[in-house]
C-alpha cells in the first residue's frame, strides 16, 4: 500500500520572498528602496483579492484532487505545474493546467481542475473551444496528453475528460452535464472504483441509561456507553481493518440513515444506526456505496469546512484510509467487499444509440 508525503522542494520563505519580489516588480518598487510596510500592504491586497469565491473555491477544489487522489492511492506523483514562470518561444497562447500526474504504469499526464456547483443535473460548466485548444497546445508543447477532472460538488463526484476527445465531442454538440460527464469519466486511469458491500450496515451501541427528567412524553436520560458493536446483513465485523472500513463507509458514503433506541422499560438499552442504500436489487445481494475519490473529497470536507465556512485550504496531513485500493485484491474478511472499475461509455452516432445505454463494469468479488 503506498505511503505518500509531501516533497517541498523550496522552504517557504523562499516562496515567500519571490511572491514579495514580484509584487514589487509590478508596482515599480526595488527591493532596495522598499520598505516592509510597502511589501506588507501589498500582500494584504492580494491576500483579500484571493478570497474572493471563486478563487477560494477553485484553489480548494485543486487541494481536494490532490488529496483525493492521494487517498485513491494508485498514482506514483502529483506536482503542481502551474507553479513556475514558463519561458516559451511560441507565438500561440497557452493554459498551464493545474498538476502533472505519473501514474502506477508510469504514464505521464497533465490534469485541469474544475469545480463545478449547480443544483440541476442538465446544466454544464462553461468549456469554450478556445480554452480547450489553448489547455491541448500546453500538452502537445510537453508531449503529454491533457485531461479536465470536474469536481461536481452536489453530487459530490470527480470525473475526468481526454480534452481532444471532450472538444470534439462538444463541438459535435455534447453538453457536458453532469449525467453526460458521469458516463464518459475515465477516472479508473486514476485508480478510482465504486466499492461496494452488502447492507444494512449497522453500528449498535450498548448504553446504561438513568432517567433524569420527563415531561409529558419527553424525557432526558444520562447515557453511558458501554460496548459498540458493528455488523453487516445482520453479521458481526470483528477484523479492524474492516471496522474502519465499514465506519467509513457509514460516515462519508452516503447511504440512509435510520436510528432506532432500543428501551427496557424507562432505561435506554442500545442505540443503533443503520445504513442501507435507498434503493436495492434484490437479487444481486450487494450494492455500490459511493467513488473511493467520493470518500476522500468527503473526509476532505470535513477536514476543512465548519458550518458551511472555509476554514483551511487543506489539511494538515495526507490521508491513510483502509480502503481497498485497486489491484490491492482485498476483499473484506467480515466485510465483503466489492470493487467496480467504471468504463466510459463512448460517444456514437445518434442513429447507433440505444435508449438508455450505460457504462460496461468490471466486478470483482470474493
């Protein structure tokens, strides 16, 4: 399983003195004349400027693809590319994308990040040709292929786009929404998969209980936790690992919720929450939970959001989730598991479409 850390290649106040020295630069200042209030005044100004919203989430939508895929754990590197000045000797404009991806077959990529918020699924983020054109003439300047990973926050899902083929594709009339974008994603060259389990998923705490108050048909009760116990389609999950697991999944996957308090007279028993999907098939005997990038952009948010405000940019460390990687082969020893590899549906002719066509997917179980 791979263990990722951050490479700081410079030490921050270098960063910081080359922020500073450019400021300058462009107000006409020298470092040699400027005194530290000139330089402070400055930073403020940007500093506020780079709050705005759209800044501030665009900025944390790249942190979260970083640390999603941090969490997805089957890339080997992941290096800003927009960091550095580019020195080119071409007349042609150029977008600079967000990252430089190696991946685990040593496949060299570079990723634009996009973060997209809009309530209604039939709505598209706004891709111009030109934009496209110009992301495409960076990647053939590097002999490296470009691709646009969206961040669909209301769904709270990543998907990612060749951007050849995604500007042939609208200029073929494909609106990007997000069911499109959704069957066209090629996130498995990331690593990511649905992983999936059987259901209800169950937490139970064991409690004594002391009534300390009633009122009519409400009560309060000072509530001591005893034992918790998890299961899974009425199992018990003992092996740690797959506690952490299923405690994850709980958490961040996404499932309904049903709490039940189990009562002996005026004492409470237990406390117990269930997870089951909203919808099932019956006949399949498991379900899909949510995205391993879902789970971590999830944890992500947890980490840096309180009460709907930004708090930090990104967390302080990397992640170290249980979770099953692809390729890894674990499939659960108290928690069966299962793990989807999505395909791409590809764009065809309409006269060729079928009516409801969906994404072949690669299972593998137990």
């Amino acid at each position: 399983m791979a263990t990722y850390r951050r490479h700081k290649s410079t030490p921050i106040h270098a960063d910081v003195f080359r922020v500073g020295a450019r400021l300058l630069g462009e107000k006409g200042l020298t470092l040699a004349s400027a005194a530290p209030a000139d330089l402070a005044v400055q930073i403020a100004a940007v500093f506020a400027a780079a709050r705005s919203p759209i800044r501030l989430h665009g900025t944390r939508a790249e942190e979260m693809f970083a640390y999603a895929m941090a969490a997805v754990g089957s890339v080997r590197a992941i290096k800003r590319e927009e960091t550095d000045d580019l020195v080119v000797a071409i007349p042609d404009a150029l977008v600079v994308p967000d990252f430089r991806v190696v991946l685990q077959d040593g496949a060299d990529i570079l990723v634009e990040v996009k973060n997209f918020h809009d309530k209604d699924p039939s709505a598209a983020p706004r891709l111009t040709s030109d934009y496209l054109r110009k992301l495409s003439a960076y990647g053939a300047l590097f002999s490296r292929p470009v691709y646009l990973a969206v961040y669909w926050s209301v769904w709270r899902r990543w998907t990612l786009h060749n951007v050849n083929d995604l500007a042939g594709e609208l200029s073929s009339g494909l609106k990007l929404s997000f069911p499109e974008a959704y069957r066209r994603s090629e996130m498995r060259l990331l690593g990511d998969a649905l992983l999936g389990t059987q259901y209800p998923l169950v937490l139970r705490f064991g409690v004594t209980s002391e009534m300390k108050e009633r009122r009519g048909v409400r009560s309060k009760h000072l509530v001591r936790i005893e034992s918790v116990e998890m299961s899974v389609a009425g199992k018990p999950i003992r092996n740690k690992r797959d506690q952490n697991i299923a405690f994850g999944l709980m958490l961040q996957g996404g499932w309904e919720e049903a709490e039940r308090v189990e009562m002996d007279g005026d004492r409470i028993v237990a406390i117990e929450y269930s997870y089951a999907p909203e919808t099932v098939q019956p006949d399949v005997g498991f379900a899909p939970v949510t995205a391993l990038s879902t789970l971590a952009s999830s944890q992500f948010s947890d980490l840096t959001v309180n009460s709907g405000a930004v708090e930090q940019l990104r967390p302080q460390g990397l992640p170290s989730p249980p979770y099953p990687r692809v390729g890894e082969k674990y499939y659960g020893v108290d928690l069966p598991l299962w793990i989807l590899v999505l395909q791409p549906e590809r764009r065809r002719p309409h006269s060729a479409r079928k009516r409801g066509a969906t994404r072949k997917t690669a299972k593998r179980n137990r």
